[in-house]
C-alpha cells in the first residue's frame, strides 16, 4: 500500500516520494493523521520549517477543538523560534499582544522577533515591559538582555543602565 511504499521511499532516503505517498494517504484514509505527522517528521528533519507551518495549518482543519489548541500552541511556537523573521509571526504575535498585552510570553517572543527583525529599540521596549511583569531573578534576566543588547549596538551608557537595573532587581 501508498504507507508501505512511503515508508519504504523514506528508509531509502528518498524523501520527496515518501512524503508524496503519505500525502496521498492523507486524501484518502479515514484517519489521515498518521501520514501528517510522517510528512512533518520529514519536514522537521529537512529544517522546511515553512512546509512545517503549512501542513499544520491544514491539520487544523481535520481535528478536533482539543488538538486544535495544541496545534496552534505549535504554530506560534515555530513562528516564534523558527520563522521569527517573517512577517506571519509578527503579524501574528502583534495580533496576540493587542488582545492580551499583559501576556508574557507573548511579549517574550515579540521581542525575540522584534530582534530578529532587527527592530533593536522596539525588541528592548518588549524586553523592559517583561521585566516590570516579572518576579525578580526574571527581571533581572530581561535587563540583562536589554544590557547586552545595547552593548552589541554600541550604546554604553544605555547598558551601564540595563545593568543597573538588572542590580536593583536582585
């Protein structure tokens, strides 16, 4: 059968076909869960974290409500560490931010992609709102990150008072 044949296709090291078999199994099998998560195991391994995003997305719309969150849970995090460059997580993480800005790890990941952007002023800015939320040892964490971050831009002083503050946390 197309599963055998996938498998098959990827012990050979012949990806493309494997995930075409599967995605063929994907169209027409009762639970066509198997073969996604075959597909995206390839995917993951070819660092296609864009293919990874997509096949995600279409998954969505064959689960349940209760994988549903799990899934989205998955999305964010792959637009936050692996396509933080892109415009979907911004988009996405700034949509996210509006309807809860006191959430942070939504405001972590802002930051990351902000910095991964190259948007330094506005990834601080993220950074110290973090650190106003946070318990102490966190806190001083953020301001750590602000700190270096303003030393890798060459802003001294601006570092001498992140680090300050990192201080004062503790």
């Amino acid at each position: 059968a197309a599963t055998d044949l996938g498998d098959s296709l990827a012990a050979a090291g012949e990806r493309e076909g494997a995930m075409e078999a599967w995605r063929q199994q994907v169209l027409v099998a009762q639970d066509p869960l198997p073969y996604s998560l075959r597909i995206e195991r390839l995917l993951v391994e070819q660092d296609d974290w864009r293919g990874v995003f997509a096949l995600l997305n279409e998954r969505m719309e064959q689960v349940t409500p209760e994988l549903k969150a799990g899934i989205a849970a998955r999305c964010r995090w792959i637009l936050a560490e692996k396509l933080a460059e892109t415009d979907e997580a911004w988009d996405l993480y700034r949509q996210l931010h509006e309807a809860n800005p006191e959430d942070r790890e939504v405001l972590a990941h802002l930051a990351r992609i902000a910095a991964a952007r190259g948007e330094t002023a506005l990834a601080i800015s993220y950074l110290d709102k973090l650190s106003h939320q946070a318990n102490a040892t966190d806190a001083a964490r953020y301001q750590r990150q602000v700190a270096s971050t303003l030393e890798a831009t060459g802003d001294a002083t601006g570092a001498r008072t992140a680090y300050e503050k990192a201080l004062d946390f503790l």
